[in-house]
C-alpha cells in the first residue's frame, strides 16, 4: 500500500491544463509565464501563454496539452501565433474534441505538418502509453507522440531543442536505453540495442 501510494507520486504530473503548460514553459527574466484557457474539454485544452522563454527567446503563442493518466501533458505549440486546425487534427483528436477546440484555432495552412509528421497520434496500449509518458514528467518539453510496438516503445520530444527517446518494457517498468538530439535510424536500433529490425521500422516508419 505505502508502496504504491510513492509511486503514484512519483509519477504524478500536473493536474489542470494550466499547470500542464506551464510545465513546459519556461519564464522570462525570473517573470513566469501567464496561460489562459481558451478551449477546453475533459481530454484536451488549448491555452494562449505570454511571457514564455522558449529557446533563449520571449515568446507568445499557443499551447495545446492533453490530460493523461498522470495529469496533463503539453502535445504541440505555437510560439509565435495560434495553433492551426491542421496541427491540432494531426494528433487525431476525437471528432467532439476537435469541435470543441475548432474556434480557437487558426485556418490557416502554412505550417500544416507533411509527410510523417501528418500522424502524431499516439500508438498503443492506453496504459503503456501513459506509462511511458510519465517518465518524461519534469522535463521541459513538448511529447507530440508515444509509440509502443510490443515491448518497445519511442517518443519524440520538441521545444528547447529537439530528438528522440527509446524505452523497453522491463519486468519493473519501462526503462529508457537510448536516445538524445537528432534521428535514429533503424538500423541503429537492430545493431547497437538489438531491437529487431520489424519494431524498428514499425516506431520509427522509416
């Protein structure tokens, strides 16, 4: 019981969207950050933030975080104006969501994502995936992403900088075996951790 009662908060991460922002925003000349909410569901909720340092710059934008097993987590950014419907779908909101959120967005479609980055939605078991995204609590920065494939399981990390992290399910937990600044490449991960190669491709898609 006392056991699990420290886990829990260990793990425990912010409990309203706002402190979900702020989280990850970072403030300016010892000035934190104000956020707002602007759209909110129990799921989902966008907020407009001022006085925000986001790599060594004052910035002002949008925010949009997501409520998980562990509390809210930031997902995606606009640090310079609002949060385009387009980058908002690519994370695969529920249609009530997403209608909810529609008034506060932008639509425009100059920074719609392309390519890979079209599906930020996150990828397996709801409680591996929250799992995962724990051990990222703390770290000052936007987790677009989880990926759990099997026993495997890969995030990408944005904001103050950018790369990649990769887990492996343990008998006690997920444990983080690689990762840091830029790409991996599959065949990375088959030669230097040995995950095999069909994992490999299927978190990373590519």
């Amino acid at each position: 019981m006392i056991a699990t009662f420290l886990l829990a908060a260990i793990v425990a991460g912010p409990q309203t969207p706002q402190a979900g922002a702020l989280a990850f925003l970072q403030p300016t000349a010892g000035v934190h950050a104000i956020v707002r909410v602007l759209a909110k569901t129990p799921s989902y909720a966008v907020l407009q933030f001022t006085h925000a340092e986001i790599e060594g710059q004052v910035a002002s934008g949008q925010i949009l975080v997501k409520r998980f097993a562990f509390g809210w987590q930031a997902i995606d950014l606009s640090s310079a104006s609002t949060l385009t419907a387009c980058s908002v779908r690519a994370h695969y909101l529920p249609a009530a969501d997403f209608a909810r959120l529609r008034s506060v967005l932008s639509a425009s479609t100059v920074d719609c994502p392309t390519g890979d980055d079209t599906d930020q939605r996150d990828v397996g078991p709801a409680a591996d995936v929250s799992a995962v995204r724990a051990l990222m609590v703390g770290a000052a920065e936007i987790i677009p992403f989880v990926r759990v494939v099997k026993n495997y399981a890969f995030l990408e990390w944005v904001g103050n900088g950018g790369g990649e992290n990769f887990y492996k399910k343990t008998v006690s937990g997920w444990k983080k075996f690689a990762g840091g600044g830029g790409a991996y490449q599959s065949y990375e991960l088959r030669q230097h951790y040995g995950v095999p190669l069909s994992i490999a491709q299927a978190l990373l898609r590519r």
